[in-house]
C-alpha cells in the first residue's frame, strides 16, 4: 500500500509538471512496436495486434488512464525515430550498456532467457569448441545477433541472420542451419510446441552476457525522466493489484517475475 501510494503522489506532481510545461495533462502515450515477432508482438488474421508486450502496454495506458496509440514500425531500434517524436517509446527491447548510450530504460518488464536451440541428438552446446564449423541461425538486429557476430562468428561458427522467426525455423528444420540462438519464448511458440518442434530441443545451459540483456523494458528519450517515473509506477501497482501476473502467466516465462 505504500508504494501505490507514493506512486499515486509521484504521478500526481509529475503530470502537474507536465501540465505546467505543456498547458496540459498527458493524455496518450505512442508505442512503437515491430508487429513481426509472436508471442511478444504481431497481428493476429484479423489484423488487431497481440501479444505479451501490447497486453502490457494497454495495461500500463489503463493505469495511467491514457490512450494507447500503437506505431507499427519495420525497425525495432529506431532511435532516430523516437527522437523525432514520431511515438513517445519502444516497447519491448533489452536494456544494454549499448542501448543506454541512446536511450533511457524502464523498469524490467519481464525477464528473458537465451537458449540454444537444435537437434536433440545433434550433442551441441552453446559454446565455440561445440558451435566450431556449425551454423547458427539468429534473427537479424537482435542482441543474439551481436552476440553471435563478437563472440562467435570470429572463431569459426557461422552466423546466418533472418529476417522473420518463420524463415529461421524453416531452415532449421530442413536442415539448412544447425542450430538457432533464441529466447525461450518466441522459440517455443514458433517451434518447439509445435508438431515440426519434436525432434528439437533446449541443449546446454542459458546463455548470458551483457550483450545479451536479461530482462525487457520500455525505451524512452532520455530526457522523458517524468514519463519513465510514471510507467515505473504503473507497473509497480500492476504487480501489486494482480494483473500482471494475470497477463504474464500464459507465456510460461522461463525466470521468475521482477519482484519489487
């Protein structure tokens, strides 16, 4: 009760602030969003966007009472974009030391686990002495990307990047690649709960690097501290009053939830 609170008196200065600034309250915040990567973010056949990271920010706009407005973008990391003020925050993205140099972070939204992915009985594991003369398949632009071209693309490993989840399974599974680097959750909903996914599996431990991120959070511009403060809060109370977990819980995260 005393974080919602102290939340409650937090947003109440900061969108008077706002106010003082602007002449008026904060009535929407603009996400950006690349619709292209089930179960975080995509269309379903009737065009609506579903997934973890819109059930979290229509969550987070209901306790704000704001609008969301979705912008569907082709780029993930378009921070040129959100400088711009073309939306106000990308959702869905790992904090790095990298990233920070551009943009300011939430809060975790939720952890994010990195796994190889392959033939059960291929024997590889995610390390260069197993990976060596194989190819690994990861989505091009994300942080398992960086991370396979620095730490292993040098030593003998090939790195072949796709553009959609749904052609790096395919090559997966038709043998063209050896083995993919994903996180747990896009990778099982594209192929490991699938009837093509049986003969795959999870091998060796979790990969973690700082490269990599261990959790997913909101980016914002930098100077935006009130709204960060305010997405802060709103997801504190949504922890607290339930509906977080309400709305993670079918994803099957892999880690433990981001306590308070």
């Amino acid at each position: 009760m005393a974080l919602i609170r102290t939340c409650v008196v937090l947003a109440l200065l900061l969108s008077l602030d706002a106010a003082a600034a602007l002449d008026q309250p904060r009535r929407e915040i603009r996400f950006a969003v690349a619709a292209q990567f089930p179960p975080f973010q995509s269309r379903n056949p009737q065009g609506q966007l579903v997934g973890l990271n819109i059930e979290l920010g229509n969550a987070l706009c209901v306790q704000l009472n704001v609008r969301c407005i979705w912008v569907d973008q082709v780029l993930v990391e378009d921070f040129p974009a959100l400088e711009a003020r073309q939306f106000d925050a990308i959702m869905g993205m790992a904090p790095t030391s990298k990233r920070r140099r551009w943009v300011s972070f939430t809060d975790n939204l939720y952890p994010f686990t990195t796994r190889l992915v392959a033939r059960r009985n291929s024997g590889l594991i995610p390390t260069v002495s197993s990976l060596k003369g194989k190819r690994v398949g990861v989505l091009l632009g994300s942080n398992r990307e960086a991370f396979a071209l620095s730490k292993w693309a040098r030593k003998g490993v090939t790195v072949k990047s796709f553009w959609l989840n749904d052609e790096l399974v395919r090559s997966l599974v038709a043998g063209d690649i050896d083995a993919t680097l994903q996180g747990t959750v896009e990778i099982r909903d594209a192929l490991l709960d699938t009837a093509d996914g049986q003969a795959f599996d999870f091998l060796g431990p979790a990969v973690s690097a700082e490269l990599l991120g261990d959790g997913v959070a909101i980016a914002l511009r930098k100077t935006d501290t009130a709204l960060r403060s305010e997405l802060n809060c709103a997801l504190a109370q949504l922890m607290q009053n339930g509906e977080y977990q309400r709305i993670i819980q079918p994803y099957r995260l892999e880690a433990p939830p981001f306590g308070r």
